[in-house]
C-alpha cells in the first residue's frame, strides 16, 4: 500500500501570506486613518487659534479706540473743571465786590475822634488793624463799637503800647476783630 502524501505546507503559507498581506492593509489603514485624524485635529486646533487671534486682534482694536475715547472724556472732565473753577472765582468776585466798600465804610463810621488807622490786614474772615489813639479810652471805645457793628464781632486787642508820634504822646495800638458778614445779608434782603 502506498500512501498519499498530500503536502499542505504551501496552502498554509499561501493563507499566512494572506493573513500577513491583510493585518499589513490593516495596520496601514489604521495608521492613515490616525495620521488623517491626527491632520484634522491640528487643522481644527489651528482653525481655533487663528478664529481667536482675530478676537484677541478686534478686542485690541476696540480697546484702542476706548482708551483713546476714556483721554478724550478725562481731557473734557479737566476742561469743565477748569471752568467751573474759573465760574466760581468769578461768581465770588462778583458777590464779594462790594464788601470792601462796604468794609470802609462801617470802619469809617466806627472808628472814634481821636483814633488813627495806620494798617489794616485781611487772612480769611479776621481782620487785623494796627493804629494810634490819643488815650486807652478811645481804643476800649473803637472796640465798642466795632462790637456793635453788624459787619464785626469779637474785637480782640492784642498790644497797646506807649508810642510819640511827632512831638505827641499816643497809645500805638494792634487789634484783630472778625467780619460776619451780616450787613450784607441784610442789604440783600432789604434790596
């Protein structure tokens, strides 16, 4: 009897072949599929960052322009400043220009025979008045009536001093006494 001897190494080699050939294609695929995925991924992060970088670009754009509109809007805030300043001196010295008439005139009417003003200094609402009087009577008088006043109030001496002016004997004297500023309110509601 003879055997048959059938050989089936070739059909084994021919299907790992195949097999080899197949996870080759596969693997091939698989690596293209990744490498094309890999390739949309980056054209989509890229895509993201240019769309951002032109936000990041519009919001520097628009930033500019509100920066400048913000100096724009300081300059007008420093301009107004500036003249309201200049409306508030102005309206000041317009309701002040008369109170220095005003001043004279009731220091005129309240300084006694006998008294002479030599200086007269104004720091706020206290005036300082430096001057001669024939005695210390007429000094404690002058502060009488500078108390009686509706322009002055608290007459305060500071100094009073033996002087010679000329060939004559006088009291030299300092004295600070505040303005209220009454007469004017008063002409005011007079007028």
């Amino acid at each position: 009897m003879s055997s048959i001897r059938i050989n089936l190494l070739p059909h084994r080699q021919q299907k790992r072949a195949q097999q080899q050939r197949l996870m080759v294609l596969l693997a091939v695929a698989i690596a293209a599929a990744g490498a094309l995925t890999v390739f949309a991924g980056h054209m989509v992060i890229e895509d993201a960052k240019r769309i951002q970088n032109q936000r990041n670009e519009l919001l520097r754009q628009e930033t500019a322009v509100l920066d400048k509109q913000i100096a724009e809007i300081k300059a007008l805030k420093d301009k107004t400043k500036a003249l309201l300043d200049r409306k508030a001196v102005v309206e000041s010295l317009q309701t002040n220009r008369s109170e220095a008439v005003h001043l004279f005139d009731q220091l005129a009417r309240q300084i006694p025979e006998g008294v002479y003003l030599k200086s007269l200094k104004q720091a706020g609402e206290t005036l300082t008045l430096q001057g001669f009087a024939q005695s210390s009577a007429r000094v404690s008088s002058f502060m009488r009536n500078l108390d009686a006043s509706p322009l002055f109030e608290s007459p305060n001496l500071v100094e009073v001093r033996s002087a010679l002016v000329g060939k004559l004997r006088a009291s030299e004297f300092t004295l600070t006494v505040r303005l209220t500023g009454q007469e004017d309110k008063q002409q005011e509601g007079g007028a």
